[in-house]
C-alpha cells in the first residue's frame, strides 16, 4: 500500500510537513510506503482562459499547472 501527503504550506518544511511527516513515520511502522509532495517546489500558475483544452481535456500551456497527478494515481491514500 502506497500513501502520498501533498503540502500546499509555502514553507517547505514547516508545521504542515512537521505534522505530515508525523502522521508518515506512523504509516512507515505498519509498513504502508509514502511519498510527500511540496507544492511550494512548483512553479503553479493559475489558468489563462484561453479555453484552448476545451473539448481536449488538458492544458496546452508548458507552465507546470499540475505537478502531481501522475503520483497521486498511483497511491491508495492521499494526505
């Protein structure tokens, strides 16, 4: 089993990964795998409303909007 913790805090190692990274060494004991994403690692940019991914169900801009999506399918928990 896999669980990822994804922290939106702007402080990379902050209280928020204080407390994920808490809730982790419980999962690692039980031996369940996790994987923590900081998001204030990504450069995220809101949408341009161009509505070019109408119909095409993504965005065509190369600005990293989503980060994790192909980490998060792969987990059976999210934190």
């Amino acid at each position: 089993m896999k669980a990822i913790g994804i922290n939106g805090s702007s402080r990379k190692d902050g209280n928020t990964a204080i407390l994920i990274n808490t809730v982790f060494s419980e999962l690692n004991k039980v031996g369940i795998e996790t994987g923590l994403i900081q998001l204030a690692s990504y450069d995220i940019q809101p949408c341009r409303g161009c509505f070019a991914c109408k119909g095409r169900q993504n965005c065509i801009s190369s600005i990293n909007h989503r980060p994790y999506p192909s980490a998060t399918c792969r987990c059976n928990d999210r934190i």
